[in-house]
C-alpha cells in the first residue's frame, strides 16, 4: 500500500470512529432536563430566613444524579453560608425514579429566590 493511500485510510479511519463514538454516546433528552427542573422546583423552597435587598436571592448549583437516584451536589456558588447549606440539605434529600438519561453527568442550575 502506497504511504499517501495509508495516511488516507488511517484518516477516514479515525474521522469514522469519532462520529460513531458521538452517535452512541449518552444525551440528555429535553424531556429529562425539564424532569429535573420541576422536581428541583417542587421541592426546594424559599428560605424564609433570607432576606437581602431587593428580596433576592441567587445561588448557582453544579450536581449530578447518581445511579442510585440520588441528585449529589458537587458545588454551590452563592454569596450567602446559610443559603448553601439550605441548599445542600434541600437538594440532598431528593431523588429521582427511573429518569431517561445516562446518570452522572453533570448538571448546573441557577436558582432565584424572591419574597413577593
């Protein structure tokens, strides 16, 4: 085999492999997504002991959902102690039964709290 033909196969080769390696590869379908989103929502609640100017509050949660249904938070960014560990004893105790996605992927979601 002349090198140019080999560096040819060797590359239509490896650009197949990578297309098929994303074809097969997990994705988060919208429906999952918008699952989390409601339950998250459901469930955690305004810490009534918050209060800042303006009655907000913000708070940016990386997590993911383990095989065991549970969600584990891997950070939380917010400005305020209490409000994070509000956050993490809220979202510790959620689960999630039998969702459509490959777990342990990670997730990030922001949440606003605002007394009315």
């Amino acid at each position: 085999m002349k090198p140019q033909t080999f560096s040819k196969f060797v590359f239509i080769l490896i650009a197949f492999l990578i297309l098929a390696g994303q074809s097969f590869a997990g994705k988060v379908s919208k429906e999952t997504t918008a699952t989390i989103r409601e339950t998250i929502k459901e469930q955690v609640k305004h810490p009534g002991f918050y209060k800042v100017k303006d009655n907000l509050c913000c708070a940016d949660v990386t997590f993911t959902i383990t095989n065991e249904d549970k969600l584990l938070v891997k950070s939380i960014d917010s400005e305020n102690e209490a409000l994070t560990g509000y956050l993490k004893e809220q979202l510790s105790q959620i689960l999630f039964y039998k969702l459509q996605s490959p777990m342990n992927q990670h997730y990030r979601i922001k949440l606003s709290f605002r007394l009315v």
